[in-house]
C-alpha cells in the first residue's frame, strides 16, 4: 500500500518536497454534475436568470478557483497554469435528472500535478451554478465530482472510463 506524502516521520503534517522532481507536462480532468429541476435548466438554457449569464460566470469562477487552489487547501504548491479550460454540458433531461455537467481541463509543466486545480475549478463552477439559481431552485445537488484522467510526471498516466 502506498504511504500518504504528506506525512513527515513523526506524523506531522508538511508539503511534499519536489525539488528534485524534474518539470514535466502534466494535466488533469476533473468532472462533475449538478441536478436541478427543469424550469431551472430552462432558464440557464435561456440565458434569462436574474442575475445573467449563468455558465459564462460559472466558467470564469472555475477558472479563478484553479489558479487559487494552493490558496484553499493548504499544503497544495502554488503552480504557473499553462491552460484551465471549462466546459459545460446539459444532461440527464431523457432520464428525469435534469443538469449540467462541469469538465475542468487544466495543463502546467512543473514539477507537480494539478489534479486538486481541476477539481477545485468544477467545485467552484458547479458552486456559481447553484448560487445563481438558489433563488428559484434551493434543492438543487451536486454530484460525482472527480479526477478523470491525469498525465504526466512519474505515476504516468491515470484514466477512468
């Protein structure tokens, strides 16, 4: 089984050192989903929300939260992000679960990964979603927000399909 890193021998919490670890490209994909009802979605899809363009103040919140995620988790390095790409996609109206899925892509070349920006930057955008809509639609939720794929570094590669 593998040891948790940021562990020091005595159990103290600490950051990992990578300075000896060598700059490579690296990417992460992280997604996740949130449900609401119809009428919400409808007036996402409308663009007709009262406080504006919902997915397009989502996208830059997704993007902000990724460049401050060694901000709000404490023991994430700072990290020069080459590329945060948002993306997000209607789903789930066939089924009943109406929603949109959030997909963060995000790039860097260093010496560590950016899993936990990705992640970050669907949290925040799924997040800007439900604060928007709460006004008319409190109950909505937020789900299977996770890594999907990750490149890069000495682990390689990590894809969920």
């Amino acid at each position: 089984m593998s040891v948790l890193t940021h562990f020091d021998d005595q159990g103290q919490a600490h950051m990992v050192d990578v300075a000896a670890k060598p700059a490579t490209h690296r990417v992460a994909v992280a997604c996740g989903r949130i449900e609401m009802l119809p009428e919400t979605l409808a007036l996402i899809e409308a663009g007709t929300a009262k406080k504006g363009d919902v997915l397009g103040i989502a996208r830059i919140a997704g993007i902000q939260a990724a460049k401050k995620t060694s901000e709000l988790i404490p023991l994430c390095h700072p990290l020069a992000l080459t590329r945060i790409a948002i993306e997000f996609q209607v789903v789930g109206i066939e089924s009943g679960s109406p929603g949109i899925l959030c997909c963060a892509t995000v790039e860097t070349v260093g010496s560590t990964g950016v899993e936990m920006e990705a992640l970050t930057a669907v949290q925040i955008g799924l997040l800007t979603i439900y604060d928007m809509c709460k006004a008319v639609d409190r109950a909505m939720s937020i789900h299977d927000v996770r890594l999907l794929e990750k490149h890069g570094g000495k682990t390689g590669s990590f894809v969920v399909r």
